[in-house]
C-alpha cells in the first residue's frame, strides 16, 4: 500500500515540526512538504499534488480558509484543519468545513484526549483515513485537477450525481421520528439534507453529530439560519416537535424518555468506554424503545461504525434505517458499517435523502 502523502500547513515553525515528528512515527505517512502561509500552501499543492493537506486556520498573508477555498477550485484535495475548540473557534472551523475541508483537529492533542499517545494514533489514522479515500479518488478522477475558475467538487466525493428521480416512498403514520447519525463530512451532508425539509415538515428530527461540546451549539445556531426547520440544541427534557430539529450537545449522552404524553430528550454523562460523545448507538437503542416500529434511522458519511448497533435495535422494533451510499460518502465507515451488516433499507445518493424526507406525510 502507498504511503499517504501529506503537507503540513502552518505559520509556526514549532507546531510544523511537532505535527511532522508525530506524522513521521508511521511508516505509511509520508510528509512531502511544509507551508508557513496560505499562499505558499496553495503553491506547494499545485507542485506536490499531496494526498491530504493538515492547515491552520489563522495565518498571515493568507489565512487557512482562503487557502482552502484556492486550492479546492484548483487542485481538489482533502484538507484536515487545525481549530482551536473554543466557541470562538467554531464559526471559523464550521465556515471551513462548508468551504470544502474534510473535518478538523484540535491544535491541542489534549482535546482529542487525555492520553497523549492514543490522541496521537488518532491523528495519524485519521490523516491516513482521509488522505488514502483522496488518493483513490484522485486516481478514480477522469480529468486532470483544474486550473481554471469555478466550483470543484468537494474533497474525498465524487463528480456530482444525478440522484435517482423520486427517491424511496414512506408508508404514511409509519415515521413518527427522523434520528438521523454523522461524523467525518456530517456538518455538510446535514445541511445539504436539512435544508430541503419543509418548515412543515411533519415529524420530529433528531440530529446526532460527533462534535466538540464548544462547537454543537454554534452549529446548531448555523443551521437555524440556513433551514426552514427550527434547529436548536437539545437540553435535558427538550420535547421533540414536528418541523423542529434538535441537535445532541457534544460530550454527552443523548437519549430519549416519554415525560406527560410527549418524547423529551434526556442528557447524561458518558462513561469512560464510550468514545462516542454524543453517540448513533445510544440514541438509535432509545428511539427504537420509545416508538418501536416507527423510527426512521439515518446513518450519514463519517469514520467507525457507530450506529451499527442501534441501526440493529432499530430493525429488531421493525423500524426503518437508510444510508448514504458510498460515491457521496466523504468517508465511507458509519454507513459502510450498516449496508455490511444487512441493515439497510435503502442507500442513497446524499442529495436524494432530503428529497426523500420531504415527502414524508403526517
């Protein structure tokens, strides 16, 4: 298997040495350059066609998203940003992602995790993760990377698609809640899905994205702005309504409780085992004991296979689950996961699901 060729973006000398010690501790990353602005990365790009660019947001001369949007109209190539994960953090780092990075990582490791060496492994499989989908991509790719202006593609996705013409049909009555689960490429897919839903739309919907807790809210706050829906993020004993979305908080549980004839959603703190914070898992398992049969479950582009489990629970109630298929994936894991394991009732092209959902009927 090739190495991942990777460049190293930043405009401090230390961080750009700490980030090529650590990447240089695998023998599949292979780090072929570093940039100490945005112009020198959109020119080091174009001379080292790398697999996966790592880039600090805030830079001099060009700043991270600047150079992100350059590169991504000239040498599509998936870019993992640099964030600080404050709340001041999120608006930069989500106006990243919808310029076209892949996801992001926190400069300090110890946002990953207090254990300094798994947060490490993390970072490397994640750049490994990332820059090999980018690489298959680009060998895929039937044109050479552009040059000229106008809009590329979106890193680790393929050429837009023309989604199938209507999409899957729901029964009326069966779907009384939308839950739907992402990761890596999620704040993007959810939007592209969310923002074609009606602000009638007829049923409540759950949103369970793996995300910083300083960032949900921000997120949350962004989607209000772009979608018919109201959005907002979920407290403990938020009760769940049609035409309104609710988004878990990072770095807790969400789960869901009946409380005076309506579904609220509960909050609670993960144990150490649980990774996944918010986790697919836990809520799929609580939405199939709450409404038995009559849960939609989304499992949308991210890493791992969170999900997989409570997409079981969900099939086992006679519940529904659909999934992104894999040329809209920016990273095929979590779906991958449920279509593996038999699960599915349908996989989509991302731009069919919204669609889709909007034709649901109360």
């Amino acid at each position: 298997m090739a190495n991942v060729r990777t460049l190293i973006v930043d405009d401090s000398g230390f961080f750009r040495r700490r980030i090529r010690e650590l990447l240089d501790a695998d023998p599949q990353i292979e780090v072929v350059g570093e940039a100490a602005n945005g112009r020198e990365a959109v020119d080091q790009v174009r001379k080292l066609r790398p697999d996966v660019v790592t880039m600090d947001i805030e830079m001099p001369e060009m700043d991270g998203i600047a150079a992100l949007r350059e590169i991504m109209r000239r040498y599509p190539t998936p870019v993992l940003m640099f964030s600080s994960l404050t709340y001041d953090g999120a608006r930069p780092t989500l106006a990243a992602l919808e310029a076209g990075a892949v996801d992001f990582l926190p400069k300090r490791f110890s946002d990953i995790s207090s254990n300094q060496e798994h947060a490490q492994r993390l970072l490397r499989e994640k750049v490994k993760l990332v820059g090999r989908q980018g690489a298959r991509r680009k060998a895929a790719a039937p044109t050479a990377p552009r040059e000229t202006r106008g809009t590329a593609p979106r890193p680790g996705t393929a050429p837009p698609q023309r989604p199938a013409a209507r999409g899957p049909e729901l029964q009326a009555g069966k779907v009384r809640l939308v839950v739907i689960g992402t990761s890596t490429g999620g704040p993007v897919a959810l939007q592209k899905v969310l923002t074609r839903l009606p602000a009638a739309f007829p049923v409540p919907v759950l949103l369970i994205q793996h995300m910083p807790e300083t960032f949900t809210e921000a997120f949350a706050a962004r989607l209000d702005q772009l979608c018919k829906v109201k959005v907002r993020q979920a407290g403990e004993g938020t009760p769940l309504r049609a035409g309104e979305a609710v988004l878990a908080p990072g770095g807790m549980q969400l789960g869901l409780r009946r409380a005076g004839g309506q579904i609220v959603t509960r909050l609670f703190e993960p144990t150490p085992s649980q990774f996944y914070r918010p986790s697919v898992d836990i809520a799929f398992d609580d939405a199939a004991k709450v409404l038995p049969g009559h849960v939609l479950g989304v499992v949308l582009t991210g890493m791992g296979a969170d999900g997989c489990e409570g997409a079981r629970a969900l099939k086992r109630g006679g519940s529904l689950v659909w999934a992104q298929d894999e040329a809209s994936s920016v990273i095929y894991g979590m779906p991958a996961a449920v279509a593996k394991a038999g699960l599915t009732d349908q996989i989509l092209d991302l731009e069919a699901i919204g669609p889709a959902l909007a034709r649901l009927r109360g």
